[in-house]
C-alpha cells in the first residue's frame, strides 16, 4: 500500500567551493568493547597536543591544502580494545576537522553502496548533527556524489509545520537538501497534518512500502529494516532521536516508528524511530561535539549511566565521531 508520506520538491543552489583541511584524530583508550583511532606520526600528535583548535600555524595552513582523500587515512584506525569490533571512536581536534572527516566517511559509503545496490539509504537527526555535515555540500563530493541514488529519512520529527523554526525537516533542508540534486521522491518527510501517532504511523507504512519495492533492505537477523548509514546526533542529557532518558519508549521492541507526545525537550509532540530500528541498520555515526555533552559520552561509552545514546548500535560499524571538549571526561 502507497504510504502517503509527504514528498517535498527540492530547490538547487549552486555548490561552494571551499579548501578542504586535514583532520586528525587522536586516541582514546576505554576499559571494554572500543576501537578507537589514534595518530600514527608525531606531526598528527603535536597537532593535537597543541590543542590546535582554530590555530593558524603555517604547519596546518600547509596541510589544509592536502587533499581531501588524504584526510581519511591520516586518521588511522587501529587497536581493537574489548569484543565489540563494531564500535568505534575518533575523536577530533576541531569540530571542523569531524566535519572533514565525517564527510568523506559518508561519501565512501555513498559509493560503496551506490555501486553494489544502485541506492543509499540515509537517515539523518535534526540539531547540531546537520551543521556537521556542511562538507557534503562543498566540494569535491557535492559534484562527486551521485545524490540521484540517495534516499534520505529522518530518525525523529517535530510534529510542527515544516516551516516552522522547530522542524527537522527545515534545518536539513535549509542546509543540505536545498543544495544538493535528490530527487525530490526520495526524500521522505513526515505528514505533519496528522497527530504524531498517525504521522508516526503512516512513516511506519511508507518504510514498509519502500520495504516491498527493495529500496530499504531488511536485516536477516532482526527483520527490520536495515538503513545503509544512519547519522545521528546526541542531545546533553544523552538522548537519541526522540528516545530520551528513562522514558518508556527506549523500551518498544516492536514498533518500527513510535510518537511521543510528552517529549521533555519542547516542543512535545513528535514521532522517532525505535531502537529496534535505529540499532538494525549497517552503518551508524554518531556525533557529539561541546564539552556541555562530556557527561553524556562518559556515561553512554563507559557504561557508567544509564543514557539512551549508550544502547546505540549497528549491524556492521558504529563510529563514534567526537571533538575535544565532548571526551573530555573520557
Ligand atoms: O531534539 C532533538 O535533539 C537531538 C540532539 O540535538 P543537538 O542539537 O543537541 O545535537 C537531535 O539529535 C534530535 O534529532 C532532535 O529532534
């Protein structure tokens, strides 16, 4: 059945030019279930120790020109600590190096996909998390991306009209969708004329259709379906999507797309994937930045609370994509 998940059409702009500087990641040891990024050349580790944040030295001025397919392999993954193979963390110097780096790791999954399956499905939050991927809409990848094959999804809505100040669907279109050619079918808003459990609902029967035509796969050991990448953000108080902490619905295991209408973060009313869903999908970053999230990525990655980001997951990789001032309590 045809879902009548509201479909808006996308205006282009034309893409910005802009330098692409290095990024550099440093490592970060936890007591379990971590792989996580380190430098691997004393020139990576000065440029961190300095704490080169928004530092003008010639050195970084010079690698700022390196291109932009170098700034991945300078942030060597390594050191598997633990089990857990699938999760792991890079920490950034600068917010703007995370927004390099997040850029290219989400354009080689772009390409990965695009070539083996003719499609990438994307699903993105709203807040800080769409700031962060201003890279995507610069060059080199806003030429080299193939957006005709993306699908994007968002993980939670605002039940707000979608002009409204508060709407997810705004914020993403007003810096990236508006900037980059996705055909405007496949970009999948909320029905925001509905209560947020019809709305919520009714994305539950888009997904499902998308489902039966093959653009969203399943996952063959969860049954739900399996996103290609899924970014996200975390709110202070370690909150998810629209999964806030202690809150019932961190608990609904059947539910692909569930409402809140008690949300303690205004406004109240909206709608959220599930764990069950967010957790079966391949791929998933989540990125934090700002000291004022510090608490939250020590409780979520130490285990030391009890925060929703902390039951985050992903079939094949989960990175945590961190700056300084957010693992500073790591
Ligand atoms: O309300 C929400 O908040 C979170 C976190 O936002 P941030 O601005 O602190 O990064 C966001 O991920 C979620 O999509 C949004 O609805």
């Amino acid at each position: 059945m045809a879902s009548s998940c509201f479909l808006r059409s996308i205006l282009f702009s034309s893409p910005t030019n802009l330098s692409s500087p290095r990024s550099n990641s440093l490592s970060v040891f936890f007591p379990k279930n971590l792989t996580c990024s380190f430098p691997t050349s004393a020139s990576r580790f000065e440029s961190f120790s300095v704490s080169s944040i928004g530092s003008g030295s010639s050195r970084r001025l010079a690698d700022s020109r390196k291109k932009i397919s170098e700034v991945r392999s300078m942030a060597t993954t390594a050191a598997e600590i633990g089990k857990d193979e699938k999760k792991r963390v890079e920490v950034f110097d600068t917010e703007e190096n995370l927004a390099i780096d997040l850029a290219k790791f989400t354009a080689d999954l772009s390409d990965k996909f695009c070539k083996e399956r003719g499609a990438f499905t994307v699903v993105v939050s709203g807040g800080s998390l769409i700031k962060s991927l201003r890279k995507l809409v610069e060059s080199p990848y806003v030429d080299s991306i193939d957006w005709s094959r993306w699908h994007f999804f968002w993980v939670d809505e605002r039940v707000v009209p979608k002009h409204h100040d508060d709407s997810n669907y705004k914020l993403a279109y007003d810096s990236f969708l508006s900037k980059v050619p996705i055909p405007p079918g496949n970009v999948y808003a909320i029905n925001e004329s509905l209560s947020a459990e019809a709305a919520a609902d009714d994305y539950e029967t888009c997904l499902k259709h998308l489902v039966k035509t093959s653009t969203l796969r399943v996952s063959e050991s969860t049954g739900f379906p399996k996103f290609d990448l899924m970014l996200l953000g975390m709110g202070p108080d370690g909150h998810v999507a629209s999964l806030f902490p202690g809150h019932s619905l961190c608990n609904e295991s059947k539910k692909w797309v569930t409402s809140i209408t008690d949300s303690p973060k205004p406004p109240s009313e909206r709608i959220t994937f599930t764990f069950p869903l967010i957790n079966s999908s391949a791929h998933v970053a989540l990125v934090v930045c700002g000291s004022g999230k510090a608490e939250a990525v020590e409780a979520a990655l130490k285990k030391t609370g009890n925060v929703p980001a902390g039951s985050v997951s992903a079939e094949d990789e989960l990175v945590w994509f961190l700056d300084k001032p957010a693992c500073s309590k790591l």
